[in-house]
C-alpha cells in the first residue's frame, strides 16, 4: 500500500516537473495558409448573416401557410406577381415610403437647427444636448404608449392644448387623416436627437480656417451656410440621412403599438403587414416576399446614398 | 391541526351538510370563507382520488405549461398543489401578457419544441394549430378510459363550447360534426352580452335595449344626456379581434354568416348580403354617433377600462369583462348590470359568439400521457367549482357549476342580472364564423374595412363589395375559393 502511494506520488512529481518545460515541436502555420484563418471568422460571420438570408430567399418563393402544410411548394415568382396585382401591396409601399420620407425630411431639417443653435462649446449648450438625447433613450414602444395617453382624445393633454388653439374633436391617430401625422410626430420626437447629435459633432469637427476667413471679409451668415457649412456637412448629413432612411422605412414599433396599421390601411407600412401575415395569418410566403421586396428597397436606397458618400468624399480629396 | 374542519369539508363532499351548514360551521370554527374554499377542495380532490383511477401512474413527471396573464391562470396556480399531491407529478409554466402571448405560442409550436407540454389557446387558434400538426386531437385521450378518470364527465361541458373547440379540419367544415377532432378542452368561455351602468342608466332615464335599432338610439341618447361619456364601448382596433365579439354577435343574431360553403366544399364571401349591409350601416351608425372618440384603437381593454371608469355607459362586449370591471378599484364598481343581448328585433334569443379560453396539448410534447392528466383536472369539475367559487373562473364551461347554488347565488349577489343574462344566452352560444385556415387574414380585412367606413372612408355599400372582392381573390390564392 505505501508502495502504491509512493509510486503514485513520484509520477505527480514527474508531471509537474514537465509542465514548465519547452514544448517539443512548435506548431507552424504556412504562411499560405495565413490569409484564410485569419478571414475565417469574417466568413462565419458572414455565413451566419446569408443563411437566414437565403432561407427568406427560399420562402419567399413559396407558397407556404402554416396553417395548410399540405399545400407547400414552390411556387417562384408567383408570391411576388401577385404583389402586382394587389392593391393592400401597393398600399404599404406608399404609405412606407411617405413615411419614411416624411420622417427624415423632418428629423433632417430640426436636427441640422437645432445642432446650429447648439455648435458653440458652452456648459448651458452641452447641458442642452444632452438633455435633448432623452427621447432616444426611450424605447420607441415605450414612446409610443406614452404618445398614446397624450393623443388620447378624452383626456390626452395634447388634445386638451389642441382645443385650447381652437382645434375640436382632434382624434389623432384614431383618425385616417391624422393617424400619419401623429406616428410622424411620435417618429420625430424619438430620432431627430440622433440626427443632431450626428450633425453636431459634424458641425464641431469641421476646420475653423474657412469660417475665420469668411467673418474677417464679412461675408453674410446665410451665404456662408449656404456656400461653405452645407457643403462641408453634406458627408455628416448622407450618413445622418442614410442610417434614418434604412431604419424608418423598417418601422414597426412605433406604429404597431399606435395602431396596429389601421385605421383602415392608412399605415400598413411593409414591417407591420409582414409581422401580420406571419404571426396572425401565418402565411410565410407572402410575408417573406414582402421582406425580401423591403430588403431590395434599402438596398437600392443605401446603394444610392453610399456611392454618393463616396463622389462625395473623392472629391473633397481631389479638392485638397 | 384542521381535522375538524377537513372532516366537516369531507361531509360537505359527501353530500352529509349542505353548503350553508358547512360554511357556517367553518364559521364557527373561525375559518375564513376562502379557506373554507381550499378545504372544500382538498376534499374534493381526495374524493377524486378514491375514484379508483391511477392518478400516480405519472408521479414524479414534471410538466411544462405555457400560459396567457388570466385570471383563469390564476385560478389554477392557486388550486395546483392539489394536483401535485393528488398524482405526485410537478407543473412549471411560464406566463405571458396576453400582447405577446400568440407570438411566443406560435413561435415555440412551429419550431417543433417539446419544450412546452400543454398550453392555453383560443379555439380560432386551433384552426392554425390543428392542421398544421402541431396539436393533438384528444378525442383519444377523452374515449380512453385508462388515461381519463371516471369522474371526468365530458358531456357535463356545455354543448355549443364544446362542440366549438372540435373541426374536422375540412375548410367550412361544421364544428363539432361526427367526424371532428377535440382540438383543444374548453376552460372557461365569453359570451358576448350588454353590460350597462344602472346608475347611468336611472340617471339619464334609459331602458335596457332590446334590438340594435334600439341599442343604437339609447347610446345615441346616453351620450348626448350624460356629461363627458359616450354611449357605448365596442372594440375598434385593426385586428380580428373587434369582429368577434359583439359585432359577430349581433350579425349573427341576423341570420348572417361570414362565408358560403358550396356543395363542392368551396368558399366565398357572405358578407354583401342586404341584411349585412343593413346591419353595417348601423352598427357604422352607431360608433359614429356615440362610439368612443377614438374607437380604431380600442382592444378589449380600452373597452373595458372605459366601463369600469365611468366614461362610457355600456358596452356589448364579453360579459366577463363587464365582470372584472364591477369589482376592483374601478370607480363604477357596483354600478354594472348584465343583460342578454338579441340584435335582431325578429330572433328568438341571443346568438352571442363566444371565445373560449381552452387547453390544448402540443404534439412535440415527449409527455403527452402526463400533460393529459394535469389537462383532465385542470378543466374537470372539482377545479371548475373551486375556480367558480372561489377565485374568478368566470365563465366556467360546465353545466355542474352553473347548476351550482352557491355559484349562482355569489353571482346574483353582486353582478345583477348575469345569471340571467347567461343562461338565456348559453342555448345560442357558439362560435358562429365558418372554420377555415384563413380566418385571421379576413377578419383581420373585415376590421379593417369597418375602420374606413366608420371614418367615412368608404360608404358600407361599396366598402362591403370590396372585402368581399378581396375575401374571394384570398381564398382563390390559398385554393379554397
């Protein structure tokens, strides 16, 4: 028995012993090889983005319920030519690009003013900025109830301040011809602080030398807004533009928790008609269309703005 | 410690004492009533136990529930440690408001989890559910008398609920036919009635209505007579969900269906009949006139919240809802009566649709034996009764507990006219929309059409031949028209 423990010990002794000793043979990568692992991560990455990508491809071109499994097949192109002839379709790519449209033109022109008013570094300035970033703390669902109890026509306080100006029965998004109105105010509220935190770091960075220059020789404030702030912010405001564009043509939130769409189909936008085809009609073909048309969109829109970045960016290098 | 008062529980069960000796020598023993309650039913349970099933054959199973935010939840969380120590087995659940509840459904059935072994649906859903193969027919479970107890009583579940929750998965396949599958076991039900404020009421001078041309004038007539309320709460949103209720209730009590099954077992549209328009155009009327201001977003809630605070003077919405909102910290608790509901000038009775909260099994369940136990007692009668009685398990499914005195005595006490009320309805009560797999997509139209014609979007003539245009181009695609 002592033997047995002592024999045991003596190997324990041994391996430790080992531990600190130099490897034998060191492992080598060829150098061939190199580029490969070292993208490999990128590739998994990437692998994991088109898998679910192009399984969205796949059902798209189907004619898949899931409440009728026995008729799944593919059916190709047909989900997306029935798009043509369907006017709820037609329907969602108005009012989603009316609203995306709407939303940014908005955020763009109140975030650019208020970035202006807020571009000289004082303590009251900053103070104000970061007061101004509440909203985007928020999230939009949240945001969107709150609205909700605002624009609540019985005891919102909106409505209350909109009868005091002389507007009566003010229904808010309860009503089709104000419903847009009410989620671009919501959408606004929400993300024009992003845009003029973006414009105002823009504004910030931008060289003094040409605004020293111009208010040595007197030139106008407007003409040098017009002529040197604007073009040099052109780069800041695409970025500001091209980010709120991808995500306001993908809104949901803010007006599925409004609401739901309606009234009628004034604001089916291509997220809310997709996440109800899906989870109340569950008919996976027609919802995955309706992604994947939504996906090209942002594609086309993001395509446009990049490369416009780029002339953009080319040219100031070629300037300099 | 509690002998005395398990042994005059035991009685009661026996049928020794009545309800009333019981509860007064519970009394007398400085029992509390809701104690009194959880005795009673650990009596019962133990009665359940002797009934010479194997209630042990799945000891030591654990099974996993998906339920919604409801108070028949509640009910059976407060009543489950019975159910533990009646079959030895465990129960974990996970709970979701009901906002998100459908979507964490569909998600967890259509991925083939066996994660969750049974769970709550609405019988709509089961449309979805059944054929999709996601779901048991538990007609095997109920016929086999070596997986049920013998006291279980299926034919104790009020008929038109029953017979609702069962299809044959044919498209406008009738439910409850011969050939149907049991899809999901009805838990607790809707009826869609009038719950009215009699205080309002007796202010304002107003009689029950009787029919929706007089439903339509006396809400006309409490708003403009009552200072800050509108007349009438109906649900509003763009979801299936406002067709159902009382809106269905009333097109049904007119002969109305949503869709025509041809002979050859094709669809179409039903909607654009003369009646329906009629109908539409005062119901549109209606919520015009004294219809909440901002009547497209309300869901149940809104509805039902609006009631309890005294902003509107009715609603024609699910009775239960009527129920919750006449007790609580509502400021109009107390104020609430009930009264049936016939649209229809020239029907019999009313024909309230209903919505039934059910239990249904999940076919990717791996405990499927052990799931049907805690389903068989969830919605047998000993729960049923301890949930009527005790918690707020309104509306129960079956005809034991409706019969119940003590039941129905607790109800007239405090929610006048709903005993009333449910049985003059309960006879015409049942899911009148045709089953077919595209339910969600039309009505979900359907609601949407009636926003546009409350706002005047569209006259209901042409909005009416539209949907139905639209009804029939979506059946065509999906092979059913």
């Amino acid at each position: 028995m002592y033997q047995l423990i002592q024999g045991a010990l003596e190997r324990r002794i041994m391996a430790t012993a080992t531990v600190g000793d130099p490897p034998k043979r060191k492992f080598k990568i060829n150098k061939k090889y190199l580029p490969y692992l070292l993208s490999l991560p990128a590739l998994l990455t990437c692998i994991g983005i088109l898998i679910p990508f192009f399984t969205a491809v796949a059902y798209s071109l189907q004619r898949y319920r899931l409440s009728q499994p026995w008729a799944r097949k593919y059916n190709w192109g047909e989900n997306y030519l029935n798009f043509m002839t369907d006017p709820s379709f037609w329907n969602t790519l108005k009012v989603s690009m009316t609203y995306a449209f709407v939303t940014v033109g908005v955020e763009l022109l109140l975030g650019l003013g208020i970035a202006l008013l807020l571009q000289k570094r004082t303590r009251f300035n900053n103070f104000v900025s970061i007061m101004l970033l509440m909203p985007l703390m928020t999230a939009p669902a949240l945001a969107s109830l709150m609205w909700k109890l605002m624009t609540n026509p019985g005891f919102g306080v909106l409505s209350y301040f909109a009868e005091l100006i002389g507007i009566q029965d003010m229904r808010w998004a309860s009503d089709p011809s104000t419903a847009m109105l009410t989620v671009v105010i919501v959408d606004v509220w929400v993300y024009t602080p992003f845009i003029m935190i973006l414009l105002l770091a823009g504004l910030r960075s931008l060289p003094r030398q040409p605004f020293e220059a111009a208010e040595l020789d007197g030139v106008p404030r407007l003409f040098v807004f017009w002529k040197i702030t604007l073009p040099m912010l052109t780069p800041f405001l695409l970025t500001a533009t091209l980010f709120r564009v991808i995500e306001s043509i993908q809104q949901f939130d803010i007006i599925y928790a409004m609401t739901q769409g309606g009234p009628g189909d004034t604001l089916t936008v291509f997220q809310v008609e997709a996440y109800l085809n899906f989870f109340q009609s569950t008919n996976v073909g027609r919802s995955a269309a309706l992604l994947m048309i939504l996906w090209a969109i942002t594609y086309f829109l993001s395509n446009i703005f990049i490369k416009n970045w780029l002339r953009l960016r080319e040219k100031a290098h070629g300037d300099a | 410690m509690y002998e005395k008062e398990k042994r005059l529980a035991k009685s009661y069960i026996n049928g020794k004492v009545s309800r009333r000796s019981m509860l007064r020598g519970m009394a007398s023993m400085g029992v509390t009533a809701a104690t009194a309650g959880v005795l009673v039913n650990a009596a019962a349970t133990q009665a359940l136990a002797q009934n010479g099933f194997d209630w042990k054959k799945h000891a030591g199973t654990t099974v996993k529930l998906l339920l919604n935010q409801h108070p028949y939840a509640d009910a059976m969380i407060a009543n489950i440690e019975n159910f533990k120590e009646l079959t030895g087995m465990d129960v974990v659940y996970d709970i979701f408001p009901e906002d998100v509840y459908f979507d964490k459904v569909t998600a967890a059935l259509s991925s083939g989890s066996s994660e969750y072994d049974a769970f709550m649906t609405g019988a709509y859903m089961t449309w979805t559910y059944g054929p999709a193969g996601w779901i048991d027919d538990l007609n095997e479970y109920i016929g086999d008398a070596s997986k049920t107890n013998p006291d279980y009583n299926w034919e104790d579940m009020l008929e038109g609920v029953r017979d609702s929750c069962a299809w044959n998965g044919q498209p406008g396949g009738a439910l409850g036919s011969d050939d149907a599958k049991q899809w999901c076991i009805p838990w607790g039900y809707e009826q869609n009635n009038l719950t009215y404020n009699s205080r309002m009421f007796k202010e304002a001078g107003l009689s029950i209505p009787t029919n929706l041309d007089e439903l339509v004038g006396t809400a006309s007539e409490a708003k403009s007579k009552l200072d800050g309320v509108y007349g009438i709460g109906v649900r509003g949103s763009r979801s299936w969900a406002t067709i159902h209720p009382g809106f269905l209730s009333a097109y049904a009590n007119f002969g109305q269906k949503d869709l025509n099954v041809s002979d050859d077992g094709k669809l179409s549209a039903a909607m654009n009949t003369d009646v329906s328009r009629s109908m539409h155009e005062k119901w549109v009327k209606m919520i015009q006139e004294s219809g909440a201001p901002d009547w497209s977003t309300h869901t149940w809630y809104q509805a039902g919240t609006d009631l309890g605070a005294g902003k509107s003077a009715m609603i024609f919405d699910a009775d239960i809802l009527g129920y919750f909102m006449n007790g609580g910290d509502n400021a109009e608790a107390g104020n609430l009566s009930f009264a049936p509901f016939a649209a229809n000038p020239d029907a019999d009775a009313p024909t309230p649709n209903i919505w039934i909260w059910s239990l249904a099994m999940a076919n990717a369940s791996k405990k499927k034996d052990a799931a049907w136990y805690f389903m068989q007692w969830a919605s047998g009668p000993e729960h049923g009764l301890f949930g009527a009685t005790e918690m707020d398990f309104v509306n129960p499914v079956r005809k034991s507990v409706w019969a119940d005195a003590g039941f129905r005595s607790r109800l007239d006490k405090s929610y006048s006219g709903y005993v009333d009320m449910h049985d003059l309805s309960a006879p015409g009560a049942k899911i009148h929309f045709t089953a077919q797999p595209l339910f969600f997509d039309l009505t979900t139209e359907w609601a949407a059409t009636l926003q546009k014609m409350v706002a005047s979007e569209v006259p209901v003539d042409e909005g009416l031949d539209q949907l139905a245009q639209s009804v029939d181009r979506q059946l065509k695609e999906a092979g059913l028209g």
